[in-house]
C-alpha cells in the first residue's frame, strides 16, 4: 500500500445486484478507484432487507472481487440505503444565544439543530442528514454559514433526511456480522449518493433532480440554491416492466428481459415491426404492439411517481437544470425522450464522471451510487483499511462538524 494513501470503500446494496467501488484519494485531489465488483443480490425486496441470511454472502462475494483487484483489505464501507421509507422533512428552530456581540460557534450550531430536529423526527426514524438552507441570527435572514457571526438569537431552516430506524439497523446487520464482516461508516440514501457522483455544483446551485431507476425502486433527489430540498423513493422499478412483459405475453423472464433490453424504446408507435427472438432451436415471435402497449403503461406508472415527487417538493415544471436519469433502468433506449415528456422539465443520461484509474468499467449509469458512496466515504477523518482488523466506530449522523460545515458542503470543498 502507498505511504499516506487514502482509500475509501461505497458499497450499493441493490435489488438486483450488489456493487462496490474502492477509491484512492491523492494528496493533489484526484481521485481513482482502485477497485470494483458486483454480485448478484438476494434476500432484498424493493430496495429494503427482507432477510437476514443471505445479503451478507453476496456482500463478501462483491467485496472479494474488490480486495483481490486493488490488494487492500476492506474493514469498512459507506453503505447505501434504499426503499420508500426514505424522506425529507422541513424543519425549523430557534435558540438564544446569549449576550448581543456573542459569537457563534460550533456548540450553538449543534444546540440549534437539536432544538429544530426535536419532537419533529417520529421516534422510529433514523436521522441520517440535517441539511440547513437558511440561518437567521437577529432577523437577517438568507445567511449560509453563520460560524463566527455575531447575534443574540439564532433561528434555522433546515431540511431533515430520516429513514426507518428497523431498516436502518437491518442494513448494518448484513455488513457487521461473521460472513461479511464490514463496519458501516456512514448510512446514505442510494439516490443522493448517485447525485454525488454525477452533478455539478452548478447544477445545484441552479435547481436539477437526479432519478435513480433500478431494478425494484426509482429514487428521486431534488437539489436547488446548492442544497439537497427534497428525497423520496418510489417502489416501482424496470424489474416491473420486465415481470409485466412476461405475465402480459406468456412468456418466461429471461426472455422477457431481452425483449425489454434489446428491442423497448420510449418512443412508442414508432414501428410496428413484429420481434423475434431466437433461443436454441426455438424461435419466439411477439407483437411490437403489444410491447409498446406493455412498456409505456409501466414507465407511465413511474413517472407518475416521480411527477408526483416533484409536485409534492414544489418543484413540478420548475427545474432549470431537469433531471438525469441513472440506474440500470436508464439504459432503456429513448427513456429520456418519454421521461422528458411525461415530467414536461428536460431529461439527460448521467454517469459517474472524472475519475481516474480502472475507471471506465464504473462509469455506466448503474455505477453511479456506488461511485458516489464510496466519494461520502472519503469526507471524514479516514480509516487505515488494510491490515487492520479492528472495527471503529461507526457513525451515521450526518450533521456538521465542529468546523461547522455540512456535511454537503465539506464534500464539495474536498472534491470540487
Ligand atoms: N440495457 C438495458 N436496457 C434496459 N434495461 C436495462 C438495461 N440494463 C439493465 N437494465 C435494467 O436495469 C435494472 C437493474 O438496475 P440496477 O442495477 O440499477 O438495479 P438495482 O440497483 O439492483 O435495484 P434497486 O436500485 O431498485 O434496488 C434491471 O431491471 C435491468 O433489466
Ligand atoms: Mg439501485
């Protein structure tokens, strides 16, 4: 291992497969991943843990693949958590902080935040991220980093990201037990890590949405003045519209996903050629009608949800930027154009960007969490990886600092 290089580790727990992504971080800000793997997952439904048993063995499996590629040993990761239990929450508080010419520091920035978040965030939740938009300190609002300020009172708007606390326990059970034996460093929401590692701070600063569409789920993040406004996930996902071609045409899955893969399209009505499919001997013949008619009834059901997300964010039609579709979903052809359509906003591809090293085989669309957990799981003091066997401790609120920043914030200073 290099002296003083630091790695760090993003592990996607998908429903259809599990990814992960190593990267080393220089000293003169590059970044390059070092090492990648996937295995097929089991035992997740909809983006959540159904079982216990079975996800630790696909999660050493993926991060065997890993270690054996980059030679470091992984003794923890930042984890991704899915499912429609993730969501946002506005909040808003106040506190005194004293005498006129007080100055703010860290302490008052962590007690504003316990006074917003208390009573607000029910009892079975887990915080996961506090994401100030605004302080007021004596009336003046509009201020982003009020360290070091001087006031008497201090209010905050702020955006709270809570999952449910069973899942959340669930998914550092699968990482922190004998098969896998991986510290969870973090817990971040799939969709806003994808949004890490694909968007500009440009774009977030103008107002842009990120719509991860997997195999059971499509998450959705809404980024506006810099900040994450909004997350949300909904359950429906391309895995859908491939159980839907199989039950609506009679035929089995495999063929079905190659139906979608290779001949789907968001442009419906285009052709009516008939599609066929050889397998062996056999030959299957199938109406272009009847797909067309199958397909479009799912991708309008998701990006209803999605609509639905925005609407609820105060963001329907209202994104300068649009949104960039990733996932394996994404790479249905011409999804864009119908997403386009269907959300009345612009619509792009995205995939991770920028990195150096093994990194072409990560930046497809379906990389996109992956790379950006691993990018979370290097914004905090860094672990020693290899050889060290010994656990530390894990910690999964994301709130400031002690320098006072975000957590958001400290990511785009460190990697921007
Ligand atoms: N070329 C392609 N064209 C269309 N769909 C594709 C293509 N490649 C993969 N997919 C679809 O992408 C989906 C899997 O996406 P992904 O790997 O992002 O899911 P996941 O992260 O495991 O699931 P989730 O995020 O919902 O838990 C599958 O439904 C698969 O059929
Ligand atoms: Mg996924």
């Amino acid at each position: 291992m290099e002296e003083n290089a630091r790695y760090a580790v993003g592990v996607d727990i998908g429903t259809n497969t599990v990814r992960a992504v190593m990267g080393k971080f220089g000293k003169d800000g590059s970044v390059s991943v070092v090492g990648y793997g996937e295995a097929p997952s089991e035992g997740i439904r909809r983006g959540r843990v159904k079982e216990l048993s079975t996800p630790p063995k696909a999660i050493d499996a993926c991060l065997k693949a890993v270690e054996a590629m980059s030679g470091i040993n992984v003794n923890s990761a930042t984890v991704g958590i899915n499912g429609s239990h993730i969501g946002s929450t506005k909040i808003d508080g106040m506190i005194a902080v004293g005498v006129a010419d007080h100055e703010i520091d860290a302490d008052d920035l962590r007690r504003i935040e316990e006074t917003a978040i208390a009573g607000k965030i029910p009892a079975n939740r887990e915080t996961l991220a506090l994401v100030p938009y605004e302080y007021i300190l004596d009336g003046q609002g509009g201020i982003r980093e009020p360290l070091g300020m001087h006031g008497a009172r201090l209010e905050i708007r702020a955006n709270v990201i809570s999952a449910l606390t069973p899942d959340c326990d669930n998914m550092r059970k699968i990482f922190e037990n004998d098969v896998a034996q991986v510290g969870v460093h973090f817990l971040e929401p799939t969709v806003t890590a994808a949004a890490r590692s694909i968007l500009t701070s440009r774009q977030m600063e103008n107002g842009v949405g990120v719509v991860d569409m997997g195999g059971s789920t499509t998450g959705v993040a809404i980024y506006d003045e810099g900040e994450l406004q909004f997350v949300g996930v909904v359950p429906i996902g391309s895995n859908d519209v491939t159980n839907d071609l199989a039950t609506v045409l009679k035929t089995v899955p495999e063929v079905a996903e190659e139906i979608k893969v290779r001949f789907a399209t968001g442009r419906f009505g285009e052709t009516d050629k008939d599609i066929v499919i050889k397998r062996g001997r056999d030959e299957y013949k199938f109406s272009r009608k009847e797909v067309d008619e199958v397909v479009e009834a799912r991708l309008e059901e998701i990006f209803e949800g999605v609509r639905k997300m925005l609407k609820a964010a105060g963001y329907d039609k209202r994104l300068p930027e649009g949104l960039v579709l990733v996932g394996g979903g994404s790479k249905l052809r011409d999804i864009d154009k119908y997403a386009s359509e269907q959300v009345e906003l612009a619509v792009r591809l995205g995939k991770p960007e920028g990195i150096l090293g093994v990194s072409e085989e990560v930046m497809k669309p379906e990389y996109a969490a992956a790379v950006g957990l691993m990018m979370i799981d290097a914004t905090d003091e860094m672990e020693t990886i290899s050889g060290d066997s010994e656990k530390k401790s894990k910690k999964t609120k994301k709130s400031k600092d002690a320098s006072g920043e975000s957590w958001l914030q400290r990511i785009l200073k460190n990697f921007k």
